[in-house]
C-alpha cells in the first residue's frame, strides 16, 4: 500500500470514528438530560417523601385512607393521604423545638398526622401537623372537606422548621398546630401548647390586637372584604368544616381578631372547669376523650 492509500484509509476509518462519537456523545447528552429531569421531578417530591421517611414502618397506623382522586393531571401527581400515626421516636428527633418537657401534656397525648390539600399553584401536596389525639380524626376530616372545595393552603410543616418561632412561621404563611407556647405578649398558655389549635396561612389571615398585627407582614391583609388565596371569611368552607366540627374562629373573638386561629371550643370548656381541679383529673378526661368529667 502506497503513502497515499495510507492517508486516505486513515481518513475514512477517522471519519468513520468522528460519526461514531458523534453518536455516542449524543446518546451520553440524552441520557444526562434524563437523568437531570428525574432529579428534578424527585426534588419536587422530596417533602412528602420526607414525611415518609419520618413514619417507622412499624408504627401503628391508625388510620390510612385514599380519600380523593384527581383526574384532572394536577402536577406533581402525589398520592393522596389522610393518616394519623402515634408518636414515635423518629417524630420525637423531629419536634425537638416544639416539644418541651412539661406537666400539661405528654407525647402520648400527641398524633402526627399527614394530610392531603391544594397548594397555592393548584398542586396536590401532602402536610404534616402534630395535634392533639383528642381531635386527630376531626382535623382529618376537617381537611378531607377542604380539600373537596379546593380551598388553598400555601404550606403546611411543622413549626419546628422554623425552629419553634412562631413568628417566623407565620410570616412564611406556614399552616401549623402543636407548639408549646405561651400567647403572644402573654403568660397564658397557648391551646397550640395542648394540640387543640391550628392556624390556616396565617400571613394571608394574621393576629390583629391592639398593639399591633402579627406577623407585620400580614397588615395588608387584615381586612375580610379582600379576596386572596386561602383568606378565611365568616361562612365560607373553611370556617364551616371547622365550626361543624366543633371549633371556634379567632375571628369572632371579642378582644382580639385571630383569623388564622381555630381552637377546639368543647375542650376549651371542659378546660375551664378543671383548671382549679388536680392535673390527674385533666389526664382522665383526655384518656377519656372528653365522655366524663
């Protein structure tokens, strides 16, 4: 074979190898870009995975329902949930901020809960919320119900993302329950400080009193006759799932206007009545689940 045989065998068996990477490095540029879009689809999903991965598989599950089904391609596509679990170990690692070593309540008397609802770009996302047992299968339902009317939650975490603050959740509009806490400016303890309490995007429904509107963020908001989402209003579907259910609106106190707060009022009642009682009579009665006094 001449030298100029040679150089054009090379060339062609370089040209065919320049096709073949060209080839393999197209193929190498697909597959990167699907494993860039899994990625991304799993980070849409890593909140509700995490709440997964704080239930131990071998906790009893008390309640595990598929309540609601979309068939209108609501993205991201997340099972629909409505389950209340006992406190366990991994929740306990989880509330260290919110839970504090006290007389008034133990984690026995506590239910995790994860709950389905419509978020504030029309997806389907899965909540977390600590509550006291005694109202754990009325908040599932409460939620069932606003979950039917589409009514819009922004984000629903423990308050212990925020590393207890209340504030700093009521600023992110973080829908919450269980925190032990005094009241704002007060020393009474919150009904958040017993489980029998939840606040609904707070930011868009704030804490007006006298001193002031909290969060501050939340001002511009304090009027009723707007419309935004998650708003809370006298009569709507968010204010009748709870009042039938047996809470009362902040937003109808008399001193103060808590929108964003329901509290169980059955309890509230009982409460009153036992406060001058001894503390092993307040564990009978939520043993009990409010049938004596």
């Amino acid at each position: 074979m001449c030298i100029f045989q040679r150089i054009m065998w090379y060339n062609k068996v370089m040209k065919r190898n320049k096709f073949l990477f060209i080839k393999v490095l197209i193929i190498l540029i697909i597959f990167i870009l699907l494993i860039l879009i899994s990625i991304n689809k799993d980070e849409e999903l890593d909140y509700n995975e995490a709440i997964d991965l704080e239930i131990n598989k071998n906790n009893e599950k008390l309640t595990n329902e598929s309540y609601f089904s979309f068939n209108d391609a609501i993205k991201p596509k997340i099972k629909t949930r409505f389950e209340i679990y006992e406190i366990n170990d991994l929740i306990k690692e989880k509330m260290k901020y919110s839970y504090k070593d006290n007389e008034h309540i133990n984690y026995s008397n506590l239910r995790y809960i994860v709950v389905s609802y419509i978020d504030y770009n029309g997806y389907l996302r899965n909540g977390e919320l600590v509550v006291n047992e005694i109202i754990s299968q009325k908040i599932v339902e409460i939620f069932k119900i606003l979950l039917d009317n589409r009514f819009q939650i922004e984000k629903m975490r423990l308050v212990d993302y925020y590393n207890g603050d209340d504030n700093l959740s009521m600023k992110d509009n973080n829908t919450s329950a269980f925190n032990y806490r005094y009241i704002s400016n007060t020393t009474t303890l919150s009904n958040h400080a017993l489980g029998l309490a939840v606040d609904i995007n707070p930011l868009y429904n704030p804490y007006v009193t006298k001193i002031g509107v909290f969060p501050p963020e939340g001002e511009k908001y304090v009027s009723r006759d707007l419309n935004y989402k998650g708003m809370i209003k006298y009569n709507d579907c968010c204010y009748n799932a709870f009042i039938s259910n047996g809470f009362k609106w902040g937003g109808k106190f008399n001193n103060v206007k808590d929108y964003q707060h329901f509290e169980y009022s059955e309890w509230i009642w009982i409460k009153r009545i036992v406060r001058r009682k001894k503390q092993k009579i307040v564990l009978i009665i939520q043993k009990n689940k409010l049938k004596k006094i």
